[in-house]
C-alpha cells in the first residue's frame, strides 16, 4: 500500500488549549486598578452630565459594593469607573444615563480563530447592554433592571461570534444612572485549537 493512499481517511484530532489573558473582573489587580479589564464611561445624550474621564481606562475594584448587589465569590470583585462606583454627576433614578464599556483583550496568535469559545457570568447594575467581539454589532438587548441580584450565563462560539487571528477585544455594556454603576465576571474560561 502506497502511504497516504488507504481506503479511509481519518485525521488527527487536535486538542483545545486555555486562551491565556482571561480573567474575572477584579482577580488581578495592581492596587485597586484591574489589570485586565478597562472601562469607558459616555453619557447617553447631550442633556446628560460628562463623565469626568474620557476614554478607556484601567476599571476599579469597587471597595464598598452597594449593599443589595450580590457578594462576590472568593478571586473576583465588583468593577465601575472608581471604587465608589459612582459619578460625581450621578443621578441615582434608575434611568439609563450612561454608558459604560468594560474591555477585555485576549490573544490567538498561534490559535486557529474558527475554534475559539468563550463562556463567563456576570452581573450588571443597572442594566446590562449586551456585548460585542472586535468592534462589531452589540448583540443583546437592554436587560430588565436588577441585574445586580444573580450571575447570568454568556457563551461565544464561532461560527458566530468573530474571533480573529492575533488580538481580540470582547466588550460587556452597562447602562446606568451614574449611582453604583458596576459589573461582576466570574468563571472567565475560554479554549482554542493550536493551529
């Protein structure tokens, strides 16, 4: 038999690795500031106050969580544009007022981008706006208020949601009133085939 000519073909399967760079909201920090995750604040409309810092920063862990939010679990912590969570423009009324973009980069150099999945749980105050990999449409919609009371699953799968080759930026929104205004992700796991 002439090698690589038999009647059945069978290829090697290949084995999923760890994507490294994931991690939990508050689960590596460098002070109060996260080292992974960053935040953007924006407000909603023009009537809206400014956030006092534009343009993404690294997130701070929230030292004293608003007191309804849910305890988090040993290795993470509640993150928002300061460790009050608040705005000094806050309104507190339970309206959507700002927008907060929380970003995380993860690499797959070296992964083929068409095997890549990503599963996490958060919790968000006040509403949680969905989610987008590599700039592309936010997929979810405004969800009811009370995010803050339980951890919601969140699963990407290619072929539809669009991993890339090299760096990648997957971006959670919240919306908020600018009072206690945070996000929590735990259980941050992702895996990848090595090309």
């Amino acid at each position: 038999m002439i090698a690589g000519c038999s009647g059945s073909s069978t290829s090697p399967s290949r084995q999923s690795d760890p994507i490294p760079g994931l991690a939990g909201t508050a689960a590596r920090l460098n002070g109060n500031a996260d080292q992974v995750w960053e935040v953007e604040c924006t407000p909603i409309d023009q009537s809206t106050p400014r956030c006092p810092d534009q343009g993404f920063r690294p997130a701070q862990r929230v030292l004293a969580p608003f007191s309804e939010w849910l305890a988090p679990p040993s290795g993470v912590g509640w993150i928002g544009v300061n460790d009050r969570a608040t705005l000094p423009t806050g309104f507190g009324d339970q309206r959507p007022r700002y927008q907060y973009l929380y970003r995380i980069s993860f690499d797959l150099t070296g992964f083929d981008p068409s095997t890549a999945r990503l599963e996490l749980e958060w919790a968000a105050d006040n509403y949680f706006g969905g989610y987008r990999l590599n700039a592309g449409t936010y997929l979810g919609e405004l969800a009811e208020n009370r995010q803050w009371l339980s951890f919601k699953p969140l699963a990407l799968r290619s072929p539809g949601a669009a991993f890339v080759a090299g760096r990648n930026v997957l971006e959670l929104r919240v919306m908020g009133d600018g009072q206690t205004d945070g996000l929590i992700v735990r259980d941050f796991r992702g895996t990848a085939e090595r090309r």
